[in-house]
C-alpha cells in the first residue's frame, strides 16, 4: 500500500509543475482534432492497487501494478468515408504475480470505428474492438471475469442503415463477441462465442417523440471438453419509445419478450420478459445525471450454468466543479437468477448451491484534472463486491493514478 500512495504524491507533484505553466481550461482530453486527417499520440502513466488481486473469498492477496501505456489515434475523412482508430500497447509491472503470471507482461488494447455513406440513404458502418489481458473483474462488457488468467476478448459489428424517408429508417447489425483463454485448460471449458442479428425500425413521430420496434436473435455457444452443451438461443422482440421532455431531460423506455431455447435437449424452452429504461437529465451543462433500470436473460457469469435471469440497474453522476476539474460516481446494481433448471446434463455441481441469487454491485468514484492542453490527471476508487449462493463471492478495492500526455 506504501508504494501506491508514494507514485501518487510522485505524479501529483509532476502534475502540480505542469499546471504551473498555464492549464487550458478550454481543452478537453481525447477531442478530436479539427484536422480532417490527423494522427494523435497519447501517453498513460498509470498505478494501481487492488486488496484482492484474485478476486477470491479468502486468502487475500495484494498487488501493487504499474502501466507505461503509449497511445495513437489515427482519424481519416473523406467525402464519404470516415475512419477512427487506436492502438493501445499497455506494458505491466506486477509487484506480487500468481505463479502463472509474468512479473512483466505486454498487453493490447485496439479499436476501429468506420462508417460510409454508400448513398444518400445507405450508411454502412464497421466497429472493431479487441482487448487482450488477464485481470479479473466485475465489469468487462457487463460480466463478470473471475479467472486471473490471459484472455483475448473480441467484439465485432457490421451495420447497414436506411433512410426510408426524412423520418423512418430501417437499422439491420451483425455483431460477434469471442472470448479465448491462454490457458489450454481453461479455454477447453470457458471459451465462448456470441453471434447476434437485430433489425431496427426507427419512426420520428413528433420532435420530441420517436418510436421503434426491434427484432433480433443471439446464439450463445460454449467449448466443453467434458461433453457438456451449454450452448442456447434466444430470441427477441420489443417496442419502445424515445422522449425529449425538454433540453435538460431525455429518456427512453423498451418493452418485449426472449425466448430461450436450449441445445441440451433435458433443459426446457422459456419465455421471459425484457425492459429497459433509461433516463438523462443535465439541469446544467457542468451537471450530468444518466441511469438505466433493465431486465432480461443472458449468458451466464457461473460455470456451469447456461443462462441467467438478470435485473440490473446502471447510474452516474458528473460534475464540472471548475473549468478544470471533473468528479463523478459510477454505479451498478445488478441481480442474477440461477436455476437448476439452466444446468446441462452431466454438469458437475455448482461450487455453492444449484439454485440462488447472485448481487453484484459496483461503484465507482473519479476526479479528472486538465492540467494544460495536453495533459490530464485521473485519480479513481473503485468498490467491487459480488454475494453469490451459487458460486464465491467477494470484495475488491482498487486504487489508481494516471497522468496521461498528448503530444
């Protein structure tokens, strides 16, 4: 723990200097610039300690770690193409490693965002995300990561929108998730694959009003050396409607049905309902409030199960308390349903009970501080705690520092 609060007083210090020479109250971090093409590069500093570097019940074990994370982005427009991309080598040192850790490790962080305008109406669009590491966690695309080992975790969209008229459009995607572990035998039972298809039709009724309905299918898919088939579909359907109430509220509310089917032939079809609501309010421009309430079915965060039932609720504030410094509390409340019914046939038992609950919750607190035009400091404390009756629970703090530079 000394050494985390030494790297903090190390890089307030460096910051305090910087910010000595003048801070842009203007800028902001990571905008784009107003170049047309343009090539930015980025530099992360970063410290962190964590009170359960494993994400385990007992036998606690601390680490201390520290990121060199060098940054590019690279921004292309054309009459009608325009493309976004990063790169984010990230080099680890890792105080106190389990023993299939390296004390150093490299690991990579890239993105792609590129959309063309085929026509005036056909608007086409490819998102590229691929994350590589091995740190457990509550939160990575909204599961929960317990294993502390290497894995590869890539998602991929294609999309195609349609202007029918200057007030409906019609938005059909092809997503892919895939999650590959290092370890041979980790990945033979937790390697997963999601393939996705929406259709989206989208109808501007009054200017403050828009309604939609959307359609879509996932296919959730599992390795398994012992010959367990976890694998299951689902599909959905749902209508809702988007409100502007004013230009300081914003919400939008979804309502429908999943169906999941199973490819276990001794697990039985189910129906669920599916919900989301969500809500934006800015009373002030330095003043953000935004929070979702949502319920539905998706792949589960405990081995063995197939499935899981799931309500969750997602909330944060910001605040702009000076021309320099942003503060801000993140939160997720989440409840999952597991059930005996969503076990295959010859699945070993779960590591508590076959049937329960599991709450996580997470909550986040962050201070930003533009130093000058090119650089920023973040300090950040997260909580993270999950109460299981199906599998281990735990509670996990982490402390961070990070100064990051434009050049």
């Amino acid at each position: 723990m000394t050494k985390i609060w030494i790297l903090i007083v190390l890089v307030v210090c460096m910051a305090v200097r910087m910010n000595a020479f003048g801070a842009d109250p203007e800028a902001v971090d990571g905008d784009r610039p107003e170049d047309q093409d343009a090539i930015n590069l980025g530099l992360s500093l970063r410290g962190d300690y964590t009170d359960n570097r494993d994400a385990t019940e007992t036998d606690k074990e601390s680490t201390f770690d520290f990121y060199v994370t060098p940054r590019i982005d690279v921004f292309l427009d054309s009459e009608r193409t325009t493309l976004n991309f990063f790169y984010e080598p990230s080099l680890r040192y890792r105080e106190n490693p389990i023993d299939i850790q390296n004390d150093v490790e490299l690991l990579h962080d890239l993105g792609l965002n590129l959309k063309m305008d085929a026509s005036e109406r056909t608007h086409l669009r490819l998102l590229e995300k691929l994350d590589f590491q091995d740190d457990p966690s509550i939160e990575e695309g909204g599961s929960t990561v317990r294993d502390n080992r290497s894995y590869i975790l890539n998602r991929v969209e294609l999309g195609l929108r349609q202007d029918i008229n200057p007030l409906t459009h019609a938005d059909v995607l092809a997503r892919n998730t895939l999650k590959r572990y290092d370890d041979d035998d980790v990945a033979d039972e937790s390697d997963e694959d999601r393939n996705q298809a929406e259709l989206l039709l989208w109808r501007q009724v009054t200017r403050s009003l828009a309604v939609h309905g959307m359609g879509g299918i996932s296919l959730y898919s599992y390795e398994s050396a012992l010959g367990i088939d976890r694998d299951f579909d689902v599909m959905m359907g749902s209508a809702g409607a988007e409100m502007v109430f004013s230009p300081q509220v914003r919400g939008g509310l979804d309502v429908g049905a999943q169906s999941v089917s199973y490819s276990d032939d001794t697990l039985d079809s189910e129906v669920f309902p599916y919900a989301l609501a969500d809500i934006t309010l800015a009373p002030q421009p330095a003043f953000r409030i935004h929070g979702s309430l949502g319920h539905g079915v998706r792949d589960a965060d405990v081995y063995p199960f197939a499935s899981q039932e799931y309500t969750e609720f997602r909330g944060g504030v910001e605040v702009d308390t000076s021309a320099i410094v942003t503060v801000g509390v993140d939160g997720t409340y989440r409840v999952s349903t597991y059930s005996e019914d969503t076990l295959p046939a010859g699945a070993p038992l779960p590591a508590k009970d076959s049937d329960g609950d599991e709450t996580t919750t997470v909550v986040t607190g962050h201070v930003a501080w533009k130093l000058k035009e090119t650089a920023q400091l973040r300090l950040r404390q997260m909580y993270e705690d999950i109460s299981s009756d199906v599998a281990e629970s735990f509670q996990k703090n982490t402390s961070s520092v990070e100064l990051h530079l434009d050049f």
